[in-house]
C-alpha cells in the first residue's frame, strides 16, 4: 500500500481525506493587502492550505529571459521576464506576515520557493513542507538542497518523463527526505484537458510508492473532481479575486465562489466513493421491499394441492419468499386454502 507522508498535523495519502490547496500563487500582484484578501478567499472557500510563490527574481531568471507566450498574452509583451517577476515579489516580512496571518485565520501557509536563498528563507517558518514547481524537476541541485532543510515535499511533475521524475526522486531521497508526494500536472494555462492525463497518477503510485496529487491548470472545476474520484489524495488549484485581473495566472484561476464549489465537489466525490465493499446502503432498505419480487399464488390454491410450478408467481413486493425459492416449493402441499396474489410462506406448505 502506498504509503502516507505528514503535512502538520495531517496525513496526506491513500485513506486520508483529499488536502485541497488554494494556489493564491502571484495572484496578489504584489500587493499584500490582496494577498490578505487571498487568504479569506481560500479560508471561505474552505480549502486545507493556501499556497504562494516565493522568489528572488534576480536568483532565477537572466535579464533577457523570455516570457512563456501566455504570460506575454496576458501582461505587458514589451517588458522582460524578470521585470514581470519584479512586479509580482513579496517581501520576506510580507512573508512573515502572512504566515501569521494564515495562523491566526485557521489555514495552513504553504509557500514554493524558486531559489536556494527564498528556500532558506521559508525554512526560518513554521513551514510544513515545501512545494516545489514542475519547472525544477530537473533542477537536481536546488531539490537537494531542499530536501536537506528536513520537511516534506510536494513536487509537481508538470513537463516531465517517468525518467525525470525518478532521477528527481533520487536526488530528493539522496539528501535526506524519505517523505514525498507527486502532483500529476500539465505545464500550459489554461490546460486543455485533453493534455492532462489522469491515468498518470496511477501509473506513478505504483512506479514510485509514493502518495499522488493533481495539481490542476485547466478552466473549471470538472477535471480536479474527476481527479479525486480516481485517487488524487491531494488537488492544487489557482485562486484569484478576479479572474478579469491583468497578471499571467489569473485568467487559469478560480474565483473564490468558484473554488468553493469546487470543495463542495470534491467532498461529496469522496463521499461517493465510499469504503470500496460491495454491499447494500442502508438507505436502500425501503426501495429494496418495493422493488424487490416475492413468489405469490398465481391463482387459488385449494388446501391439499401438490405444488407445481405453474401456481407459483413473481410478483412484487419483495417482503416474501425470494424468487429463488420457486424450485423448493414445487412438490410440496398446501397446508391451506390460499387466495390468489398471497404471498407464499413456509408454513402454508406441509
């Protein structure tokens, strides 16, 4: 059995309860009033964590880097990479702020770091783990380091080979963390769901034994739902304040009337799949006496008469003797006279 991995003082894997993550991301724009505001989005909502990107733009992009052609569709396409991510940094005492922020509001504050300094940073907190993007599977440096700060981490596979994903394993369990979760994740906003590939989870739950997520880039809340119902024991998904925003993440984003249906929906998924036996609900009992057929007289029986099949009828309601039956009354004699349409019972039968 896969195994499960601590998140606080939650479990995350296989029989645990799905950890929903409120992506808030970038979402502020730089501000931390509306990083605040993400916060109570996601507290209403009643996602498990909220979620955002720490980064020192100069450590992780070059001066002349590209922007992804989303990102050069949705913001300013004259300025750089990194004057983008300039505009979108929060400070280490914003930081701080939030994380208390979260505490005081009864959500967990989780962070991904994009560079060893903003990673050192993040483990000065009461950080549970560490989420780490699909852009550094590869990065085999930085997820060792990472991984010797001693917190769990959450890594997105989003761009990535089974290849990939397994030498990212290996360096992450190299430096010292045993605990690891994979998010399945397509790298494109808005994913189209045609690109997504659920069946991947399971075929890396059972490559690498380790818990599996979903962390959802595509428009709506359908594609995470069908997610949970095939075993994401974590879902990760953007949340904005508005979807109308300029920003690069969010028109791929949730509002927050939006991501509450979207935890609606993954609790009654989980309530749907149930405990895996196949056995009647008990709420079925009444339906099962209607619905359900008994054997009745087909026709008057005389007291004395030798049963034979032709007598015998299936008829509801399913409160007498099982259909099942027919054969072993057969051949048998009736004890009494008995009206058409009764249902037969053992003591009418010598």
């Amino acid at each position: 059995m896969v195994k499960t991995i601590p998140l606080g003082s939650r479990q995350l894997g296989e029989g645990q309860p799905c950890f929903i993550i409120a992506e808030a991301g970038v979402n502020h724009d730089g501000h931390i009033d509306a990083a605040r505001q993400l916060v109570d989005a996601a507290v209403r909502a009643g996602a498990d964590a909220v979620k955002f990107q720490t980064f020192d733009p100069d450590q992780i992009v070059t001066a002349d880097a590209p922007k992804a052609a989303y990102q050069v569709s949705l913001t300013d396409a004259n300025e750089s990479q990194l004057e983008m991510l300039r505009k979108l940094t929060l400070s280490a005492a914003d930081h701080r702020e939030l994380e208390q922020y979260c505490r005081d509001s009864g959500i967990m504050f989780l962070s991904t770091p994009f560079d060893e300094s903003s990673a050192d940073m993040l483990a000065t907190f009461d950080l549970p783990a560490f989420k780490i993007s699909s852009g550094d599977v590869t990065n085999l440096p930085f997820l060792a380091h990472v991984a010797r700060l001693g917190r769990p981490m959450l890594l997105s596979t989003g761009m990535a080979t089974a290849d990939d994903v397994a030498t990212a394993l290996e360096a992450i369990k190299d430096a010292g963390c045993a605990d690891v979760l994979l998010l399945q994740c397509v790298s494109n906003y808005p994913a189209d769901p045609a690109d997504v590939n659920l069946r991947a989870m399971d075929t890396m739950a059972r490559q690498f034994n380790v818990p599996i997520g979903f962390s959802d880039h595509t428009l709506g809340i359908e594609v995470a739902l069908a997610a949970v119902a095939l075993g994401a024991c974590v879902v990760e998904k953007h949340l904005t304040l508005d979807r109308n925003r300029p920003g690069p993440d969010h028109q791929s984003s949730l509002e927050p009337d939006e991501f509450h249906a979207l935890v609606r929906g993954i609790r009654r998924v989980e309530a749907a799949l149930g405990n895996g036996r196949k056995e009647p609900a008990a709420s079925e009992a009444n339906v099962a006496s209607v619905a359900r057929k008994s054997l009745v007289a087909a026709r008057d029986i005389p007291a004395g008469f030798v049963m034979t099949e032709d007598a015998i009828a299936i008829r509801r309601p399913g409160s007498g003797l099982p259909p099942a039956r027919r054969a072993m009354l057969v051949g048998r004699t009736a004890a009494r006279a008995i009206v058409a349409g009764t249902l037969l019972t053992e003591d009418m039968f010598t």
